[in-house]
C-alpha cells in the first residue's frame, strides 16, 4: 500500500492535470485518509467534466467518507461512481450519500460492495427506492452485513422504487425471512430486473416464495440464487423442481436463473428441466455443482 504522502502528492498532481470532458478519476486502493477525500471532494466541486469517479478500497474513516460524499452534491455529472471497500457504518453518511445520488439524474452505477454498512444499509436502500430520475440505476451492496431487518425496513420503499433495476445483495446475511419479504417485493414492483442473491442463507421455504413471485412478476429477467441453503430432503423432493417448472411455463421475462452449488438432487431438477425446451426466453441456466447424473442434465443440454 503506498505511504499517506505519496498518495496525497499524485492525487494533487492527477487533479492537477486532469482536463477535458469525460474525466475518469480512479484512486484504487491508495490508503487515502480523510484529508485525501477532502482533496477530491473540493475537486469535485468546482469540476463538473468527471463522469467515472473509482475509489475503491481506500478505507476512509466515517468522516472521509462524508467530506467526499457531502461534495457530490455539487457535482451533477457523474455517471459511475465506485466508493466499494471503504467505511460506511454511518447512517447519517448513507442517507448524505442517497441524497446526493438523488441528485444526480446522469448517475447509472453506484457500487458499495465490501463498506461494512450492517443494520445502516436502510438509510440508503429507502431513499434511492424513492429517486425520480428516469434513467435506471444499478446498485451494488454485496458483503456488507445485510440482515433480513434491513430488507424488512426497505420492503415498502423497494415496492414502489421506479429506479432501481439491478441490485447485488449476493454475500450478505439474507435468510428465508429476508427473501419471503423480497418475494412480497417482487410481485408488485414493475422496476427491477436483475436481482442477485447469491451467497447469502436463504433455504427451501425461501427460494419456494420467490419463486412463487415470479409466477406474478413480469419484470424481472435474471436472478441468481446460488450458493444458498437449500439442501432439499426427503420430504420436499421434487416440490421445488415442480415451482420451478410452473414459473418456467407461465414467465416469459425471466432469460437468466441461476441455481448452482444449491444440492438440488436429480428428482428437483428433473421436475423442471423436461418444460425447459418449452421455455424460449430463458437463455442462461445455472446448475453447475449440483451433482446432477448424465440422465438429467440430457434434457437441457439440447436446449
């Protein structure tokens, strides 16, 4: 990692230098403190040419991290803007940030990953739910201590979101209580597209209410939900194979679903991947790590 000063002296000098439209500024992984996002934050103020702003995984402090965000308010012209890897356990700095992206009707990628945001992820899910811009706006969270209390808060505000079209929650501490309230989500928003899930403790009853809401949502054309908790026993074999094929059959949106390194077991997957060749939307399907036999993967495998 380079030293406080050096990243302070080029950090002037790339401002220094950095002219013309279309700027890209990208600071990764430099150890800036709260001076250095002070720096760039005063930058920001007075340029209005920066589209990309890349400051990943500098660690800012709380007041780094509000200094830089408290200036993107000024700045309207920005397009992606990546703050992943740095500290954002401040609500009061997340509702400052959701504020200032609220503002910003060019902005289409906002990613977050990795910024130890927990229980605070609520200040900014429930307001950029309510941005009015209409260009779409990505929205990466993934490993960020995301609990099944901060998807019940967002729930209302994620309904009525008119903006958000792809969330990344993959990583984070999602159960079954958590996607049972995104499934409620899902059958009355209109908006969002791609919702990724993986990684997170969502098990059977869970992934079962989701894909109930598919059966509804006509919007949605990727999820992914591999790397969950599914571990299918005796009991429900082939039940959610048999849900899966009812949203296969009736949903004409969904392109991608992905479903790898979940346990299945063959009599899941043979319930759903027979109605596969009936399904012409679905372009991608991931079952990778599911220990499927050659007799079951046959069917899709000419799709």
């Amino acid at each position: 990692m380079p030293s406080e000063q050096g990243s302070i002296e080029r950090i002037k000098k790339s401002l220094e230098e950095a002219k013309g439209p279309g700027l890209c500024l990208s600071f990764f992984s430099d150890g800036l403190d709260s001076f250095g996002a002070d720096l760039i934050g005063k930058f920001l103020k007075s340029n209005t040419t920066v589209t990309d702003l890349e400051l990943y995984g500098n660690k800012f402090t709380s007041v780094g991290t509000f200094l830089l965000v408290k200036s993107l308010k000024r700045n309207t012209g920005l397009i992606k803007l990546a703050l992943g890897g740095n500290n954002f356990n401040d609500g009061f700095v997340l509702a400052t940030l959701a504020e200032a992206v609220n503002s910003h009707p060019n902005l289409v990628f906002l990613e977050l990953g990795d910024s130890e945001m927990g229980g605070n992820a609520t200040f900014l899910l429930s307001k950029l739910a309510t941005r009015r811009f209409p260009k779409p706006l990505i929205l990466i969270l993934n490993n960020n201590d995301i609990t099944d209390d901060v998807i019940a808060a967002s729930a209302q505000a994620l309904e009525n979101n008119t903006s958000l079209t792809e969330i990344n929650l993959s990583e984070n501490e999602i159960t079954s209580a958590g996607a049972s309230v995104l499934a409620k989500v899902l059958k009355k928003n209109n908006t969002l597209k791609v919702l990724n899930l993986f990684a997170n403790a969502i098990d059977y009853q869970g992934v079962l209410a989701l894909f109930e809401a598919l059966k509804i949502n006509r919007t949605l054309t990727t999820i992914d939900l591999s790397s969950n908790e599914i571990y299918t026993s005796q009991d429900n074999q082939g039940k959610l194979g048999a849900r899966i094929a009812e949203v296969l059959m009736e949903n004409s949106s969904l392109t991608a679903l992905l479903l790898n390194d979940l346990q299945l077991g063959n009599e899941n997957i043979l319930s759903f991947v027979r109605v596969i060749r009936a399904n012409t939307s679905l372009t991608a399907l991931g079952l990778e790590g599911n220990a499927i036999s050659d007799q079951t993967r046959r069917p899709w495998l000419k799709h």
